[in-house]
C-alpha cells in the first residue's frame, strides 16, 4: 500500500510540474488562455494529491520550509517578472500546485504535532 501511495504523490508531482510549466508557457506567450477555473482546479487538486501522498512525516518540516520559501519567491518573483511574462505565468501556475500542498502538509503537521 505505502508504495501505491508513494507512485501517485511521485506522478502528480511530475504530471503537476509539467502541467504548470505548460500553462505558463501558454499564458505568457497569450497563444492560448489556460487560465480557466478547471485548469486551476486541477493543479490544486494535484497540489493536494501531492501535499497527501508524496510527503512523508520526517520530510514535512523541510517541505514546510521549502515551500515557504517557494510560495514568498512565487508571489514576489511574479511581480518582478511582470515583464517577462512566461516566467510570471510559470511562477503562477507553480504556486497552484505548491500552496495547496504546503497547507495540506501544515495542516497534517499541526494535529501530529497535537496528537502527541
């Protein structure tokens, strides 16, 4: 069971990544709008996937700073890169897969933290 889970966190990782870089690509270069509620939808149903099954609890509190400093670089980087668009767009659809993940893992860190 441990090593189903750990293929499904492992694929919507990759499948999440490629997705955001894909929709970032598309939005910053305006050949096609993918910025519909569906698409971002989906990547944060994959950043939950991700936050569930690819992140163990010895791994929480690194992917907890790590994504920290993902989603502060995301947001202000976004800003930065206005002129660039495709790297905005990527930064983005980045950050729909990662926030959704990092609060899924705080949330699950925070009544393991209680449990004990």
């Amino acid at each position: 069971m441990a090593k189903t889970k750990n293929m499904l966190g492992s694929w919507a990782f990759l499948i999440g990544v490629l997705l955001a870089v894909i929709v970032g690509i598309f939005n910053g270069l305006e050949i096609y709008s993918l910025n519909t509620t569906l698409v971002v939808a989906v990547l944060m149903v994959i950043g939950i996937i991700i936050g569930l099954f690819n992140i163990t609890s010895v791994e929480s509190m690194p992917f907890l700073f790590s994504g920290l400093a993902l989603i502060i670089a995301g947001v202000f980087g976004a800003g930065v890169l206005q002129s660039v668009p495709v790297a905005s767009s990527t930064l983005v659809a980045m950050l729909e897969i990662f926030i959704p993940a990092t609060i899924v893992v705080a949330i699950r860190n925070v009544f393991s933290m209680a449990k004990n």
